[in-house]
C-alpha cells in the first residue's frame, strides 16, 4: 500500500514551519521502552490522546498506529500534535513536543510494531485486533521541544 498521507500533504498547507533537533537525551528515551502519548486535533479543535510506543529515526519522533484508528483521521485532515514521552524510571522527567507528521506510510509498519513489540514487551506483537490491521508509521518533525527534569547542555 505505501504512502497514505498524501492527504497529508494536502492538509499541510499550514505552510512554513521550524523544525528543531532532537536533543541526545531525547533520543536515548525514544529508543527505549518509554511511555508516550500522543494527542491529535478533533475536527472541532478538542484534543483527543492516545497511550502508544516510540520510536525514532535519530531525527523524527516515530509513532506506529492502526490504519482505522481516530489519530490517522484526525493527522489527514490536521498534522499538528503533541507527544509526551516519560523516562520509564522517573515519570517526573520527561520531554513534550510539538509538532507536525510530515509522512504517514505503511510501509513497514508490520516489522515495525514487530520491532516495538521486542522493546516494549520482550516477545512477538500480540495483534490485539487482529493480522489483518494495516500498520501505519506516523513520522513527527519536532517544531518545539519542552523538558521537564533533564539538565540542559
């Protein structure tokens, strides 16, 4: 199937937007089995949040989702969202970003949720609701990054 979000590039028309680095810490937690939420905009501008793992390709937050879940509409219609991401050892420090998925593929997305699996639970994905959900990769370009409880280099 590959890319899905071409409507996503139709919905970024938000134009010009600064994307910041990824600090090394930030990095190190995304690359760890890290709590994450994800919050995106509902049609009438409310947020709606989800519990989901995390990843990174050393310079985008990574998220995988289900085809049919609210977050996949809500990101075709409106990029914009925010992640949280806790350190699993001490929920007081954690980093929040804002900022846009700028591709949405599903490509992979099977081997991935395989590979998060790994992380987060030790053993093969569980397939929850069924093998034959689509897997998709949301791709997150951070356009502001906050921390709470890491010192600043």
């Amino acid at each position: 199937m590959g890319r899905i979000a071409d409507s996503v590039a139709a919905v970024a028309p938000f134009s010009y937007f600064v994307v910041v680095n990824l600090p090394d810490a930030f990095l190190d937690l995304l690359r760890k089995a890290s709590p994450c939420f994800i919050t995106t905009l509902m049609p009438d501008g409310s947020p709606q949040t989800t519990e989901t793992w995390v990843d990174t390709d050393g310079k985008h937050v990574v998220v995988n989702t289900v085809q049919t879940h609210l977050k996949v509409k809500n990101i075709q219609r409106d990029p914009r969202v925010s992640v949280a991401v806790c350190d699993a050892s001490n929920f007081s420090r954690y980093y929040a970003v804002r900022g846009r998925v700028v591709k949405m593929t599903t490509d992979g997305g099977a081997e991935h949720i395989e590979a998060l699996s790994q992380r987060y639970t030790g053993g093969p994905y569980a397939w929850y609701g069924g093998r034959d959900q689509v897997r998709v990769i949301l791709t997150i370009a951070a356009e502001k990054i906050h921390q709470v409880g890491w010192q600043r280099h």
